[in-house]
C-alpha cells in the first residue's frame, strides 16, 4: 500500500499527481494516518488469523 512513499509508488497515484488533483504535501498528510490504521489492521489480523490457521503469531 504506496500511502506516502514517493508519488510514482502507484500507477494511481501518478495519475492523480500529474493531473494537478494532490500536491506531494497532500500525501503525507494523508498517508501517515493511513499506513498506521493499515499496520493496525494487519496487526489485528495477525493476532486472530494465525492463530486460526495453526500458525504461531508471537
């Protein structure tokens, strides 16, 4: 998930930028909330799903 690497990380991404839509600032602003919820998420699903599938997740 490109939240805030560099603005060519994703095709969308490079798409928006080069159409004048986001600034760079504008991803960072945006990215860090986004890249600590996704962490949170997979830290979630980490923790229940492993476990379920027999996996060791400590």
């Amino acid at each position: 998930m490109p939240f805030l690497l560099l603005v060519v990380g994703a095709a969308p991404n490079a798409i928006a930028y080069d159409s004048k839509q986001f600034t760079t600032g504008e991803f960072f602003t945006y990215g860090i909330p986004a890249s600590i919820m996704l962490m949170l998420l997979v830290a979630l699903a980490v923790w229940l799903v492993w476990p379920l599938m027999g996996m060791p997740s400590l």
